[in-house]
C-alpha cells in the first residue's frame, strides 16, 4: 500500500535524492548538471536547494511513501498561487545550488526565467516536479500523487499548471485533465510542453 502525505521539512533530503533518481535523464536538467562521477549528488543537492527555497516553503511536497519499509517512493512539489518573496530563500540555499550547478547557474537563471514567463497570467497552483522511485515506477505512484493533490485543488476551483519533457509523461497528464498550451523554448533542441488543467 502507499499513503501519501506532505513532508516535513526533515523529510526533503530523501525526498531530494528521488526526485535525482527520476530526473537523471531529464533534458533540461541534462542541460544544467553536466555528467560527471558525483552528478546523482549534485542533482540531489540541486532538487533539496529547490525544495527548501521554494516549493516547500511557498506551497506544498507531497511524498509517498510504502506501508511496508516506510520509503518515499514518490514526490510531487508544488507551488501555491500567488506566492512569491523566494529570493532571500534561494540565497540561503546559494551553496547547495552552486554545488550542484557549478558554472552552469546563469544557464539555471535562464531557464528559470522562461518557464516562469509562459506560465498563466490568472491564479494557478504549480507542479515544479513530480518523480517516482525506480524501484516504484509502473504501481501508479505517479498518478496517485497527482489525483490526491488535484482533488485538494479542484475543492478551491484553481487551475494548476505544468511543463513535461516527454510524450509518456503528458499522456499521464492529459488522464488527469492537462490540456497542451504550447511548447516552452528553455534552451536549443530542449522545449518542454507546457500544460494547463482549468478549474
């Protein structure tokens, strides 16, 4: 069985290193966290970094866990509508980013900016990252996360928003009721979907 429940803030280092494992062959993290010997640590110091700077402090990150070992297996970060005032957050957390990203953080920045640019205009929660364990993908731990959130949202008649990198990932999402806006131009050759669920 997995329960699904939001973190705590003790929590987000092994939320962190799940989120690293799913995201390890991502294009646009590819991108940003060259290859290297420690690239799983850099990419778990990077996703901690943005879990404590932003989702978990300007919304909500939900884990899943598995009744028999007590894992997390599942993360989904959110983002609140209409929460802002990370900027003294993220430089708190300038040493794990820059362990992570290294020379590459301007690129970050960048990026960044264009995905935060095609967002809606209109109030709307955010899904900064989902990812599922490898040992947990296939059992519906990512739609699961997903419907559990999204019943909380739609109790608040909100839109939420999201980017996919993939074609498998957005046919998860459109079961869910995301609606294709439009490709995001991050950076050449990497334009991830942007994807809109209405209220």
């Amino acid at each position: 069985m997995i329960r699904i429940a939001p973190a705590s803030a003790t929590e987000l280092p092994e939320a962190a290193s799940v989120l690293a494992d799913a995201f390890r062959d991502d294009p646009v993290l590819g991108a940003l966290v060259a290859p290297s010997p420690d690239r799983a640590a850099r990419l778990a110091a990077f996703f901690e970094a943005t879990l404590r700077s932003g989702t978990h402090a300007t919304g909500v990150v939900d884990v899943a866990r598995r009744d028999d070992d007590d894992a997390i297996v599942g993360v989904a970060a959110w983002e609140a509508p209409h929460r802002g005032g990370g900027a003294l957050r993220r430089v708190l957390e300038l040493p794990r980013f820059l362990r992570a990203l290294g020379t590459r953080g301007p690129a970050a920045l960048v990026i960044d900016h264009r995905l935060t640019r095609a967002r809606p205009r209109r109030s709307h929660w955010y899904l900064a990252q989902i990812g599922v364990a490898a040992t947990a993908r296939g059992l519906g731990v990512g739609g699961h996360l997903l419907a559990t959130r999204l019943a909380r949202i739609d109790a608040e008649c909100s839109d939420a928003w999201l980017e996919s990198s993939t074609p498998a990932n957005r046919r998860l999402y459109a079961r869910h009721g995301f609606q294709e806006r439009g490709e995001v131009p991050v950076l050449r050759g990497v334009r991830p979907m942007g994807m809109l669920r209405p209220a």
